[in-house]
C-alpha cells in the first residue's frame, strides 16, 4: 500500500473511532433518558399525587445527573480521539467575522433566556476574516470558553475581536488563570494535577479544537483570561467568494450551536433548575 493510501486509511479508520465512540455513548444516555422519561409518565398516571410528586423530584435530579455525565463523557471522548483525529478534519472556507456575529446573537439570546447575565461580545473588525475552519470546531471552542467564564463568574463579559492580522483575541471580565497554569492548559496541553483532579478540562479542549484546525494559542497578558488565536494564511478565491450565501450557511450553523450550547449548559447546570445561579 503507498503511503499515501495508507495516510488515507489511517484518516477513515480515525474517524470512525471518533464517531463511534461518542455515537455509541450519544445513544445510551439517550435510552437511559428515555426510561426515566417513561417511567415519569407511568408515574404521572398511575401513582397517587403524593407518591408522584416525591418521585418527581428524584426524576428532576436523575435527569440533570444523566445531562452532567453525558456531556463530561463527550468531552472525555473529543479528547480522548483528539490526538489520534488530528488532522483528519474536513477544513471548509469561513467568513469568521459574519460567523462570530451570528453566534453571538445565539448564545445571547439562550442565556437571556436561562436568566444569565453573561454576554458574549464581538467587538468587529471592518474586513472581512477569510479562515479555515470548521464550524463545530469553532462552536466547541466558543461554548468552552463560556462554559469555563460562567462556572467561574456568572455575570460577567467576554469579548471576541477578529485582528487584522489574521488572529482572534479572546478575553472575558472573569478571575483568570495564573499565568503558569494558563500556559499549560492552553499552549502545551498539560493540566496541572489540581485541575486535573477537579475535573477542569474546558481549556484542553479549546487548544485540542484550536490545533485542529491549525491554529496557533497563545495567552496573553490582561485581567481576566486573555487568549489570542492566530490562523494559518489563506486567501478565499473571488469566485467562491461571489457564491457564498452567508444567510442560508448562518441559518444551519446557528442551529447546530443553539444544540451544542443546549448540551453544555444543561450538563453544567441542570436541565430541571429553570434558573440561573447568580439569581438565586
């Protein structure tokens, strides 16, 4: 077999790991969830009134348990294929200026309506950003990020601003990291033992989506946590260019990132708790 069939075999059979595993794990938690729903529905109708609104409450609990394991088994899944799927990503031109306006007005508007304070913020850059990308990948990078500000501050800012030199500036109104340890998550994909043990891998996954797509991370001085993003060159053709419909791309992705973000914050804090903590 040449080498370059074998680079092409590697590629599928490093797919298919990736998929499968989180397929396969995709699908219990979804027949696990399904027999709690149905046996709230056999209860609803056959227990009395007490009896249903005691088991209510234990269902509520195993339904946001079964969210916060499912998406902890995600995220131990992207990373555990991550190293070994490298690579193999189907990169697609992206317009990140466009794309990152229309994530925001997402994610904003789900947090208004879980009660959150947190905004995300795109501060734009006149030009438009030609990258190479794929959505999901920029999405988990996004949602990561969230995720991490929100368990930490609830309340507060993050910032995205696309450079002119072909980076992107993340930066958020939260406690931040110490430096060291910042660097090591984020620029040598190494957790120090106490955030390991604490189950903090939020940062991980961001470089892990980052190197994926060939970006470079690097974390920069400022209050809060400061991270820049530089891309790889790329120029998009012209005729592409005239052929791209922004609205019809924006109207898919928004949607695969309301799902995403749905799966985040319901893992982190609860399908049933209908508020936000910082309103509590």
């Amino acid at each position: 077999m040449s080498t370059e069939n074998k680079s092409l075999a590697s590629e599928r059979e490093n797919a298919l790991l990736h998929g499968g595993l989180r397929g396969r794990m995709a699908g219990a938690f979804c027949t696990l969830q399904s027999s709690v729903d149905a046996l709230q529905r056999y209860l609803a109708n056959s227990a009395t009134p007490d009896v249903y609104d005691t088991a209510r409450a234990m269902l509520e609990e195993m339904t946001d348990r079964i969210a916060a394991l499912e998406r902890l088994s995600g995220n131990a899944a992207e990373l555990a294929c991550g190293v070994l799927t490298r690579g193999a990503e189907e990169l697609s031109p992206l317009e990140l200026t466009g794309y990152l306006d229309e994530t925001a007005a997402c994610v904003n508007e789900e947090l208004a309506i879980r009660g959150f304070a947190t905004r995300l913020i795109v501060e734009k850059n006149a030009e438009p950003l030609w990258v190479l990308a794929t959505t999901g990948l920029v999405d988990g990078i996004v949602v990561n990020l969230l995720s991490n500000l929100l368990q930490a501050q609830p309340g507060s800012k993050m910032y995205l601003t696309p450079g002119p030199e072909r980076t992107l500036l993340y930066r958020d109104e939260g406690p931040g990291l110490q430096k060291e340890t910042a660097v090591a998550l984020l620029e040598q994909g190494k957790a120090p033992l106490r955030l390991r043990d604490n189950g903090s891998i939020g940062l991980l996954l961001v470089r892990e989506y980052a190197q994926a797509m060939g970006w470079t991370v690097r974390v920069e001085p400022g209050e809060g946590l400061c991270i820049r993003f530089a891309f790889p060159d790329f120029e998009m053709p012209a005729a592409r260019r005239a052929l791209w419909d922004a609205a019809a791309e924006n109207r898919t992705r928004t949607g695969l990132l309301a799902s995403r973000l749905n799966r985040e914050l319901d893992g982190v804090f609860g399908v049933c708790a209908g508020k936000a903590p910082e309103q509590e």
